[in-house]
C-alpha cells in the first residue's frame, strides 16, 4: 500500500485466507464487484471503531430482536 490518504489507487496482496472470505462474500453477495465488498466490509469496520471512540456500541439485531455487539 502506497497512499493510504486514498488519493490515488493502490494495490494490495490478500494472503489465502483473507482472499477466500472475499470470495465466499463475493459468492454470498451474488457479485464479482470484489472492490466494493471491500469497500462494504471496511465501512463497517470503520463505522464500529468510530463509534468505539466515541464511547458507544455498535450492535447487530437479527429477526428474533437479538442483539450481538460487534467488538474487535
């Protein structure tokens, strides 16, 4: 990784098993837009450690109304 301002494009090598999750959401997702499943993932990432900061929690809530927090 080169410019990790995001001003210009960079290139990145995935070790096998960062490159197989990408594929098995690419598969989920039902497209070959691998860059913005990135794009998605890192999102939510960056959401979650914002919200960190910030004091907060970030939780996901399934069908049922359970509530998972995301921690790293």
């Amino acid at each position: 990784m080169s410019d990790p301002r995001g001003r210009a494009p960079v290139s990145i090598e995935l070790n096998p098993t960062l490159a197989e999750l990408l594929a098995r959401l690419c598969v989920e997702l039902d497209t070959e837009d691998h860059l913005g499943v990135m794009s998605r993932a890192l999102g939510l990432f960056d959401l979650a450690q914002r919200t960190r900061r910030t004091g907060g929690r970030l939780c996901f809530v399934n069908e049922r109304g359970e509530a998972a927090e995301v921690v790293f």
